[in-house]
C-alpha cells in the first residue's frame, strides 16, 4: 500500500502610492491614498457599481497597452530605461490574467504604446476600434531615491470611465510585485473574488539521479518567477509550509537519516530548530494563529499526529489508534483538523477537533482519500483522489460533492491560492518519475504546468503579501 509523503530575504513591503499632485507639464496620473491602516481616503475612490460588459468573463476582452513614462530613465529593473521596463510590467499583467483563464487579455507587444498624458485621458476611439471591452493603462516613473513609482488604471470602455486607480512605490528589484498588484487589482474588481497574484510558493526543487535525489527548499513567485534556492541540498528537504505572516517557513529536513522540524525565517536567513527524533517525521503545518505546528511521526510502527509550539518544547499527541494518521491541516478558523488516516484499512480523510476530539471519517466514495489540504475559504478540501492513478478532488468539509479536478498519473499534494480559487500541485511523468508543479482552477479548465529550472514537488502557497 504506496502512502503519499507528500526566497530571497523577505521581501520589502510595496508602499501604497499617494496620489500625486507634480505639476509635470501635462495632466499627472491620479492614484488614491492607502492610509497605513488599510482604509482608502474617500476622495475619488471610482465606481463601486457593477460594470457595463455582462457577458461571460472568459469573453471579456481587456486591452493592455505599456506602461507609460514621463522620462525614459535607465533602471536597476531595467537598463533600457523605465519606456522598456513599462512594457514588462504590461507582459506580466497580460500573463497574469491570461493563464488564470478568466478573461482575454491583448498585451502590449500587438497595441500602440499610449503617452503618458493618455493614462488618465485615454483616446477612447483607438480601444474601442480593436473591440476592447476593458482597458488596462497605467504608468512607471523612476524617483531620485532609486524607487519606482507604479499607478495602474482600469477603464469601462462601455462606460468610458475609470473603474478602479492604485499606484505603488516600489525598489528596483520588486516591479514584478507592482505588476502583481495591478492584476490583483483587476481580478478582484471585475471577478468579484479576493486576490492571489502577489503572494509565494515554497516548494522543494530536485534535481540528481533517481538512486541519489537532491532534494533542497526554494521559493519563488506564484508564476513561478524569482526563484531562489533556500536550502544547499546537503541535507534533504521535504513539505514546506509559510508561516500565516509569511516572515518564516517550517519544513521536514533529514541529516544523517535522522528527522529534524526547522522554521526558517525567511527575512534574516536564520533557522531554529523545533522538534527532532530518531522516529519516521512527516508533514509538519502551521496551526492560522502561527502559534502552533502540527506534524506526524511513527513509533513502534503506530503514526499519529502531535502538535508543538512554534517555538519548540514538548509534544502532544493528538490521534491514538492503531495504522497511520499523516497529513493534517487545520480549518481557517483553528478549530479543526483534516487528516489523512488507513484506521478503515485504506487511506481515507478523517476531521477532528484541534484538541484530538471528536474524530471522525468524512470520505466514503469510492477510491482512496490523501493529503488532505482545507482551502482557506473554509468551503472545501482539496486532497490526493487514488483511484489506480492519481488525481486532485475536492469536496466539502463534510464529504460531500467530491469531484475531481484533474486527471493525471500522479497528480498530488494540493495546496490552495489565498483566495482559495485556484489549486497548485505536483505531477509526476511516469516513466521519468520527473516532478513539475501544476495549476488547476476549480473548474477543471484551466490547467498549466508552472515552469521551474529543476524539477519541483511538494508546493506550498502562501497568503497575500501584505
């Protein structure tokens, strides 16, 4: 019977932009203020009603010209100048949008290039001609301090009018997190849903022979950009997992065939050690508060699941019956456990209390039920679906409804977007046994493999970036 077993320094904070008030000579684009407690000035804000387009969204058709510039001005982001580095920022805006499958988005490579007095006056008649139902523009200026200044606009071309303003001042090296948040700004205000562009992934790069697997923790963007190796490789590493403030990582690493549960603090580079032993340890997770971790670790041949703090000490045990209980995951709200358990005599998903109470099975559909994940909506589980060959489902947290979402050999290990719409995994070729990571929305449509330079397994998706 096969069980599943299933970064750079932090990043600096993108400040909101206040609107600008320069007089550059031309009309300057407008952005709204985000006041340090997250509320926005009630100043021109834009339509909060729905928009004019009401067909279908995978219809809705959103043109994004370059980014404009006041001055072409070389930058750390981009030595041609902020004119080239405006045009990047359209490219990943237009991917964004494009691979989450929801809308059609031209980029900027088949669109005239809009000035920079355009961005908040735009010549109606040149989008409306290429049938555009939404216009992104927006604009990339470089500041004396070395930042960037970044303002991304979203139009009703039905309405020929301003939908939605934010602008972001950012270090060189963190536009893509400006694009990031541009698109976030467009999902969420033409789909309705929460964002989930600017946010991470921790996953575990491999890369060696089959017999004598490399296995080291990396992390990179949701679009697979920016990867950064955390860990050498001298030591395996296995199912990392973002803290709920995104600052540290917890993972399972082996040195010397001997388990040991690290949390790596991503910002200092630092790592502390909080549970070893000489027993099998497997899938260790972040309780929402932060202020605990849940793994599992056989002994004597009985697996069960214990919590720990986050700072280390003692365990408790919170399952106690005979086989495997592996893979738990807490409910957003911390009162909840869903965990992976063979106690029927096969793998199947099993809910209880965060204390170890009330345990009870939740699958009874036909195959067998793994690596168990709870969205963070709180309104499904997605989890490792073997029926012969293995495929991603969800279903409800009382088990009911389950579908599957992909249809793979070895598809496994889900884990959720923040916004607890779109699913990453990892999906092994058979034959090669290489491992790449996949995305999957909950519909089962939109299926893509995210690029990575080696092979990669176990992903981890973080929350938002604040």
């Amino acid at each position: 019977m096969k069980y599943i077993i299933s970064a750079t320094a932090l990043l600096v904070a993108i400040t909101p932009l206040a609107a600008q008030n320069q007089d550059l000579g031309q009309k300057p684009p407008q952005t709204d203020t985000v006041q340090s407690d997250g509320q926005t000035d009630q100043a021109d804000q834009g339509l909060t009603g729905s928009v004019s387009y009401e067909g279908k969204l995978d219809d809705l058709g959103i043109a994004i010209p370059g980014f404009a510039t006041d001055a072409n001005v070389p930058t750390p982001a981009n030595a041609q100048g902020t004119a080239a580095l405006g045009k990047e920022l359209a490219r990943v805006i237009t991917s964004d949008l494009k691979n989450n499958g929801l809308f059609k988005p031209t980029g900027p490579d088949s669109l005239p290039q809009p000035s920079y007095g355009e961005i908040t006056s735009p010549n109606w008649a040149t989008w409306s001609n290429r049938g555009a139902d939404m216009l992104v523009e927006g604009y990339v200026r470089a500041r004396s301090d070395g930042n960037l200044i970044v303002g991304c606009y979203l139009y009703d071309m039905g309405l020929k009018t301003q939908l939605e303003r934010k602008g972001w001042i950012v270090p060189p090296q963190d536009w893509r997190r400006a694009a990031h948040k541009c698109s976030d700004m467009v999902y969420s205000r033409l789909s309705g849903e929460s964002p989930f562009f600017d946010s991470k992934i921790a996953y575990i790069a491999e890369t060696g022979p089959k017999n004598h697997r490399i296995k080291r923790l990396a992390i990179m963007d949701s679009d697979g950009a920016n990867v950064r190796f955390i860990t050498t490789g001298r030591a395996t590493a296995l199912t990392p997992r973002y803290s709920p403030d995104y600052r540290e990582l917890v993972y399972l690493s082996y040195i010397d065939g001997n388990p040991r549960i690290y949390v790596y603090n991503v910002g200092t580079g630092t790592q502390r050690l909080i549970t070893k032993s000489h027993n099998p340890t497997f899938a260790p997770r972040w309780s929402p508060d932060g202020k605990w971790i849940i793994y599992s670790m056989a002994i004597g041949g009985n697996t069960d699941i214990y919590r720990v703090s986050a700072q280390g000490g003692p365990s408790t045990r919170l399952t106690d019956t005979p086989g495997i209980d592996i893979a738990g995951s807490y409910s957003p709200d911390g009162k909840q456990i869903v965990f992976e358990s063979d106690r029927s005599g096969a793998q199947q998903c099993y809910v209880m209390n965060a204390d170890g109470s009330n345990q009870h099975r939740i699958s009874f559909f036909s195959g067998r039920c793994a690596t168990p994940e709870w969205s963070p909506r709180g309104d499904q589980i997605a989890f490792t679906h073997i029926v012969g060959d293995f495929h991603i489902a969800v279903m409800t947290p009382s088990g009911r409804d389950m579908h599957d979402l992909t249809r793979g050999w070895q598809d496994e290990g889900p884990t959720w977007a923040p916004n607890g719409r779109i699913i990453q995994f990892f999906r092994t070729a058979r034959g090669s046994g290489d491992a790449h990571i996949w995305q999957v929305d909950l519909t089962g449509k939109n299926l893509r493999e995210i690029k990575t330079p080696v092979d990669a397994s176990d992903p981890a998706w973080g929350p938002i970036l604040p």
